[in-house]
C-alpha cells in the first residue's frame, strides 16, 4: 500500500475580506493572519496599497499569507484597481506570479 495514497489533501485556507478594518483574514488553530491595505485614487483610477502582510509562527509554511494576497489580488482584480506592493511579501507573491503584472500601479 502506498503511504501517499492515504494522504488527504490541505484544507482550503478561509480567507475573509474584513472591509471594515481594510484587511483579509485568515483565523485558523486560534491564530489570526491578515495582509492589510488602504484605497486611494491616483490620477483617477482606485489604488490598493497593500502596506503589510503578517502570519504568526506557527502559521508560517502552510501558504496562509499566499493565500491572503490571492484572495486580496482577486478583489482588486474585481474591482478594477490597481495594486501598489508596498508590503515586501506582496510584491515578491506579485513577480512570482506574472498574471498578476496587470494589477501593478
């Protein structure tokens, strides 16, 4: 029997838009991560400034921060704004990603 086939696959990270606070969050084991941002226009066109992006210890590894700046990304995406990589974790996800080069401001 192959020990990989009983493997199950991760669970989808819960990722939640807090438009109140300007951040997604991501609750998972009693610990909180959470990438923020603020909307500003620039020469008319909405700018999200991605500032900072943290995930404690014992989150790090499993994609949790990743998976904030996607689901962020997709949201400006959405929304037709640009995204100013301020958060230095944000712009190395976005050079990783060149379908993401689109978003830059």
């Amino acid at each position: 029997m192959n020990p990989s086939s009983n493997t199950a696959a991760p669970s989808p990270i819960p990722v939640v838009h807090n438009a109140a606070a300007q951040r997604f969050e991501a609750q998972i084991e009693g610990h909180l991560a959470f990438a923020e941002y603020r909307v500003t226009e620039r020469a008319g066109t909405p700018v999200m400034a991605m500032f900072h992006t943290e995930s404690p210890a014992a989150l790090q590894g499993r994609g949790v921060a990743a998976a904030l700046v996607k689901a962020a990304l997709a949201h400006a995406q959405a929304h037709s704004w640009k995204v100013d990589p301020q958060c230095s974790y944000v712009a190395a996800y976005m050079d990783r990603h060149p379908e993401t080069q689109l978003l830059r401001a």
